[in-house]
C-alpha cells in the first residue's frame, strides 16, 4: 500500500459556504501530518470527510485504497478518531466507558485495561468521567481512539484549550505512538509548537484550499523570510494563522 488516506478533487459545500473546495492529498503509512489554518478553513469538513462521518459533493476519498461508499465496516476497522468536542457519558466511569467502546469491537478487559495504561489513567480508572480533568477526558478520548489499533489516527484539535502540562501529556503519548511506526495521523491544531514536534509534514489551509504542504523545514525554505509558519501565513495571505 502506497498511501494510506489518498484525497483527490474534493469539494464540500453547505448551501453557499464552499467550506472545501477542491483538495487533493495522500498520506503514507505512518506519517504524521498536522493540518493548520484559521477558524473556518474547512479543517474540521476535511477531516470528518476522511473519516467516512461526511460525504463530499465531488471528488473521491479512499482509506487504505477503498472507497467509503461499499467499505465501510472495513474501513471503521482502520480508522480511530476523536472529533472536535468529546462527549462522554457522565455516569460512566473510565474503566466503564472504555469497556463500552471495546464491545463495539469485540474486545476484552484486557485490551481495556492496556489501553488505560497506555494512556497513563490507570489510577482513574474507577473515577466518573466527569471528574476528570480536560487533559484526563482527552487522554481518554485517545485511548478509545486507539483500542483497535488503528492503522489511521485522525485528531481534530486534541489539546485545544489544555494546559501547557496537559498538552505535553499527549504529545508524549503521540511521540511514542510515531515512534511504533505502525499508525499514521492527521492532527489538526491551533499550536504551530505542537505541529512542529509531532509532525513530519504540514499541510496548511485557508478558506477550503491547500496553500502549502510539505516539511516545515522546506516551507520555511521557500519564503526565506518566514521564521515561523505564522510568519509564513502572513507572507501568503497577509493575515496572521491565529489570532
Ligand atoms: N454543518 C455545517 N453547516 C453549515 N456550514 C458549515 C457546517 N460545517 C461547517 N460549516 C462552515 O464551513 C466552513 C468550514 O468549517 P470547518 O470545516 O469547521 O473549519 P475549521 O475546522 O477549519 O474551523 C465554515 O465557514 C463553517 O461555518
Ligand atoms: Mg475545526
């Protein structure tokens, strides 16, 4: 397999948003790739498309070489996400709510509980979810991302809003995953910091189009001004990646 995500000519658009429009890209088996532009770029409608959770209006899409249309209990297999806000149920505990995931994939308390440790919340493991910290509730979110080990991780905006501390909790978790090279991801994040120690490759967007993909070492080489990818957004567009 050459590519694991291979995205060609895709357009999505609700009413007269055209939220993407017109994006090709292919993602190797465990590269990391970390997806950044502006609130309203098309990020989060790329990536939901990705996952098989939205259709595009043109263009094609295939994971692991298949489309989603006539594979899609296959490529659930493949497939762990986490989406922009995580729901859990509140009167579940940690142990509980991962077991409930697991049933999904006919899995067993002991992969519950390697997953619990993988993501270092085993001493929460009897704590309802609702007492966790937002660093805790993410950790967790990744775990039952990863119960079925998944060939495709894709993370929309994982440490939004968390402490410093909190955030460097899951880029360990993410570094140790990278280094198994047996996933590859897409992350998408408002941290340049966390993109550039996570990620081989960075693609940025802005109002539903690529503008640049590539190592930052060599997007920074192209605009030989920019020190930074902000900086490198503002050569581009003339507006800054975040406010
Ligand atoms: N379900 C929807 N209905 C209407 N407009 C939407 C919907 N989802 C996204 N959009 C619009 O599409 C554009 C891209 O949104 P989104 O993909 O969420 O961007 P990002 O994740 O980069 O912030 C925005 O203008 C957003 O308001
Ligand atoms: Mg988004």
């Amino acid at each position: 397999m050459d590519y694991i995500v291979e995205v060609s000519g895709v357009k999505k658009s609700f009413k007269d948003v055209h939220a993407v429009k017109g994006v090709d890209l292919a993602i190797k088996p465990g590269e990391f790739v970390g997806l950044l532009g502006p609130n309203g770029a098309g990020k989060t409608t790329l990536v939901e498309m990705i996952e098989g959770l939205q259709l595009p209006d043109e263009g094609v899409i295939k994971v692991a070489g298949k489309t989603w249309k006539t594979n899609q209990t296959e490529l659930h297999k493949l497939i762990g996400l986490s989406l922009q806000e995580t729901k859990f149920v509140d009167r579940l505990t940690v142990f509980e709510t991962t077991q409930l995931f697991a049933s999904f994939y006919n899995l067993g308390t002991n992969r519950v509980n390697e997953v619990i440790e993988l993501v270092e919340l085993q001493e929460k493991k009897k704590a309802y979810v609702n007492n966790l910290s937002g660093g805790q509730r993410q950790r967790l979110a990744m775990g039952i991302a990863l119960l079925n080990k998944p060939l495709i991780l894709l993370l929309d905006e994982p440490t939004t809003g968390l402490d410093p501390h909190a955030r460097r909790g899951i880029w360990t978790l993410l570094k140790n995953l990278k280094d198994e090279k047996n996933t590859s991801l897409i992350l998408t994040t408002h941290y340049m910091d966390e993109a550039e120690f996570l990620c081989d490759r960075i693609i940025i967007m802005d109002q539903g189009n690529i503008l640049a993909d590539n190592t930052l070492e060599n997007l920074l080489h192209t605009y030989d001004s920019a020190r930074n990818l902000d900086e490198l957004f503002i050569n581009m567009t003339g507006r800054h990646l975040y406010d």
